[in-house]
C-alpha cells in the first residue's frame, strides 16, 4: 500500500477520536487545506453517524455494566448541562470540536435526546467551520518566520 495513502487514513482515523488530529497532522503531511478540510470533515462525520445510530444502545450498555455510583452532579456534567440550557443542541456541536470529541459530542447530543437528523446537521456544519478555521490558522501561524525556524 502506498505510503501516502497510509497517512491520509491514519489521519482520517484519528480524527475519530480528536478533532483537532485532522489540521494538525495534515498540515504535518505536507496536504494541502482543501484535503486537511475534506478528510477532517469526513473522519469527524463518520464517527458522529457511527455514535449517532448506535449512541442510545451504547448509553443502554454502559448503564447497564456500570456498577459503581457515578456522582451526578460533577462540574463537567453541571458545564454541559448549563450550555445546554443556554445553547441547546447547537452550542453543543459548536463546542465538540474545541472541547469535547466527536464521539462526546455526539453521545451528549443522543443522551438529551436530539433527533439524528439534527445530530448530523449541527455536527456537520461544526466540523466544516472548524476544520476552515484550524486548516486555514495553523498555515498562517507557521508561515511566520520564528516559529518556521523552530520547526524546520
């Protein structure tokens, strides 16, 4: 298998997970931001239709096996619920590429009860934003001088 091709689907599998894997090794790769975009997009949106299908029969599963007594009302629990009072479902996918992954993102989504059609739309448009942001950010921010030197 071509090396290039193992490297773009690394990339696309990382971006599974974390988001911001996409802009940051794609950039490391030499590709240029159309393709950082298109394969960031694609691996947050793969993951967000894999969790967005199975995300109430994972919820259901991991309740299920859970024996211990998770605290309710934890800090991070009471910041998601408060931008969900506050934003709903589209500040949650707003935020899921800056502070949460995709696969986070969208069981929070799942587990307020967003219909899947939503899910995708929010997460979509997200990812597309951010991926612009951080392609388009990390080129210039490397272009200046210091920093290229650091890293050359």
């Amino acid at each position: 298998m071509n090396d290039s091709l193992i490297t773009l689907f690394g990339i696309y599998f990382l971006t599974f997970f974390k988001f911001i894997a996409g802009p940051v090794l794609g950039h490391a790769a030499g590709y240029s931001s159309l393709k950082i975009v298109g394969i960031t997009v694609a691996g947050m949106m793969s993951s967000v239709l894999i969790f967005a299908n199975l995300g109430t029969k994972i919820k259901a599963f991991i309740a299920l096996k859970s024996t211990k007594k998770r605290v309710i009302f934890s800090k991070k629990n009471r910041r998601i619920v408060q931008i969900w009072k506050k934003y709903g479902e589209i500040g949650i996918a707003f935020l899921t590429p800056l502070l949460l992954t995709p696969i986070g993102g969208t069981l929070i989504l799942v587990s307020f009860g967003t219909k899947k059609r939503k899910i995708i739309l929010h997460m979509l448009w997200s990812a597309v934003l951010w991926a612009i942001f951080f392609s388009l950010s990390l080129e210039k921010i490397l272009r200046i001088p210091f920093l290229k030197s650091l890293l050359t």
